[in-house]
C-alpha cells in the first residue's frame, strides 16, 4: 500500500539556521504530495503542496519540490525563527477517496 | 479563513465508559469528514471516513462498534468511543472536506482512559 517515511525527530535548530526534513514516499499511480504543520495546541495546517512532478510548493519561506525519479518531497527552509518550532508532517494524497497518507511526523525545536 | 472544531480537547474517563468527540465545520458544509488516530510519536491513522447522511466507511482493522461515527449534519460529525478501555487512549484528529478541493482539520482531542 501507500506509504510516507520521513526523518525522525526531534531536530533542535538555532534561529536562522538552515532546515532539511527528508520524506519519501511509495504510491503507485501519481498522488499529490503536501506538508501539514502542527502548532502546539493547534490542529494542522496545509504549509504547501505538489500536484505533479517537478513542482515546487512554497510557504512562508518553506519550499518542497515533488521529485517523481527519487519519490521525494524533501522540505527546506534556508532561514528558521523561533515561531517554526512546530511539528511537521509529510503526506500523500491519491486522487480517488481524498484519502491523506501521513508520514510519522518531525518535531522541529528552533532555539533562540 | 475556514475553521474546524473539536470537542473536548481533553478527556479523562473511566474504563468501560462511553466518550463522545465532536467535530464540527464552523463556516462551511462538509459532506465528508474524517476520524484520525494519533499514537505517541508516531503517524496519524485514518480510522474512517464518516459521510453525511450515510454509514461511515471504515478502515480495515477499526472495530466499527467501537468506533461509532454519527454524520447528521453538513456540519457535525461525532465519534463516540465504546466501552473505552486504556488501550483507547490517544489523540483523535478529525478534518472536513470543503468542496473546494480543500482540507481542514480541527485541533485535536486528547482521550486518557484511566
């Protein structure tokens, strides 16, 4: 079936550091791909989102490029602050059901 | 923006009671909706997907008597955990699907079963 895997947390970060969070996925057919993010004490939120290959999503200084040749939906951000210390998550959306695949989910704890 | 609300955000019960968790789209209808589970450091689940007006579609593996999902409205959809027991407790996330393509989910539900 489908799957997301992404980095396992936590990732401590100082303030302005550069963010990676790896996520691969396995799906047959071509889903969409997103990233949630999860504030504490909030539910989640859409960061960004891919449709097909080789698309770019970007959101509030976060970027993910869907890369169909690794199944990859790695996410960046060059430049963190405190206020992204969250929890992110990585999924797959196939096109029929609008059921979401979620990957394990990283925290991320960016210090001051 | 449009919201998603979930209720209680935190409940301790008693084993061999019955919980009740709301979800509700406050500014939007959703014909469909879906229950997640949430295990300590690990991914959410999709328990089912709950259809207004219809039975609930469950994943496999969910026990559907004790899971009961109640779609009555365009913008309710209720979980009701049965006979909780300790192994019940978790974080229970629900989402709303706007017709939009879009989305949305509420905050969570914290559920301790003592």
């Amino acid at each position: 079936g489908d799957s997301v895997t992404q980095m396992e947390g936590p990732v401590t970060l100082s303030e302005e550091a550069f963010l990676t969070i790896n996520c691969t996925y396995t799906a047959t057919g071509y889903p969409s791909l997103f990233w949630y993010v999860q504030y504490p004490g909030e539910g989640l939120q859409l960061l960004l989102k891919a449709t097909k290959a080789d698309d770019k999503g970007s959101n509030k200084g976060f970027e993910a490029t869907y890369r169909k040749e690794t199944t990859s939906f790695h996410l960046e951000k060059g430049s963190v602050q405190v206020s992204d210390s969250a929890v992110y998550f990585c999924a797959l959306l196939k096109a029929a059901g609008n059921k979401l695949t979620f990957g394990g989910g990283t925290r991320v704890l960016v210090k001051p | 923006g449009a919201v998603v609300s979930q209720h209680p955000s935190r409940v301790i019960c008693k084993s061999g009671t019955s919980v009740k968790i709301e979800c509700r789209s406050l500014d939007f209808q959703a014909t469909t909706m879906f229950w997640y589970r949430q295990f300590p450091k690990k991914s959410l689940m999709l328990m089912a997907t709950s259809n207004e007006g219809s039975k609930a579609t469950y994943e496999q593996g969910v026990e559907k008597d004790k899971f009961l999902i109640n779609h009555a409205s365009l913008t309710l959809s209720t979980l009701t955990v049965t006979s909780a027991h300790p192994e019940d407790s978790s974080f229970y996330i629900c989402s709303a699907y706007r017709n939009t393509g879009e989305l949305f989910f509420g905050e969570g539900s914290r559920l301790t079963v003592l």
